[in-house]
C-alpha cells in the first residue's frame, strides 16, 4: 500500500477532520496529538466539525489523509458515521475513532474503522495509533 499523505523528507504530511460535538474533546485530541504526533508524521492542517452534516459535506467536497471521529458524539456517534462513511465514500480515508471505553473494541470493528483509541485521550496512545495508520499506508 501507498501511504497515505505527502511525504516530504520522509515525513508523512497530514490533512486531519476532526469531528466531535465537544469543543472540549476537540481541544483535547489536537492538544495531545499536537503538530508531530512522531518524527515522521506531521499535521499540516485540522479541519474540525462539530455535526455529522458537517463531516459527510467536507469528506464530499475536499481530501483529508485521516478522518478523527468521536464515537461519544451525540444524536450520531464516530462509530455510525464511520461505518457510513466507510460503505458511501469512495476511497475513504483512514478513519480512526475516540471510543467510549476499552471494551469497545467490537462496536470499533462493526464501524469499519481502521484504529480505534479509547476515551480519555492519551496522547502517546493517540500519536501512535496516527503515526502507525499512516505507516501502514491505512487506505480503506
């Protein structure tokens, strides 16, 4: 697989949605992941959405590397927004979702999600799961 990105210098550049209904949760996933989640990955942009709505429109009308989904998301959680992401948009990116908890596991893989991290943000747990998607070269 081509890892996805653009590499420059053998970094992995990263266009990121981030989609939570929780500012507070935003804040939190941008702050812990911050710029260079490691050496070789870095986020040159964060798109944030704060409705499912909002999530469908940018997937439709830009490119993103990776897709962020909080599956605590009132009305509609990351985990039902993936999996309809997942089987309605052609060549998805890599999705990884903000789980309730860890045994959520199952919910992670009925989403269809690429990697799942749980609830409360660790940011070295959240820096790995991105630099190992983007290392693998997660495409769908």
């Amino acid at each position: 697989m081509v890892p996805a990105g653009k590499t420059s210098g053998g970094v992995h550049q990263l266009t990121v949605l981030l989609y939570s209904d929780d500012i507070a949760t935003r804040d939190a996933v941008r702050l812990g992941v911050g710029r260079r989640p490691s050496k070789d990955v870095e986020i040159t942009s964060w798109r944030e959405c704060a409705t499912p709505a909002a999530v469908v429109d940018a997937v439709d009308k830009e490119h993103y590397d990776l897709l962020i989904l909080d599956g605590e998301a009132a009305k509609l959680g990351g985990l039902g927004l993936c999996r309809q992401l997942k089987n309605e948009v052609f060549d998805c990116p890599p999705v990884l979702v903000l789980t309730g908890r860890p045994s959520d596991g199952w919910l992670a893989v009925w989403s269809q999600c690429d990697a799942a991290v749980p609830h409360p943000i660790d940011p070295l747990t959240i820096g790995a799961a991105i630099a190992d998607l983007m290392r693998r070269g997660a495409t769908a």
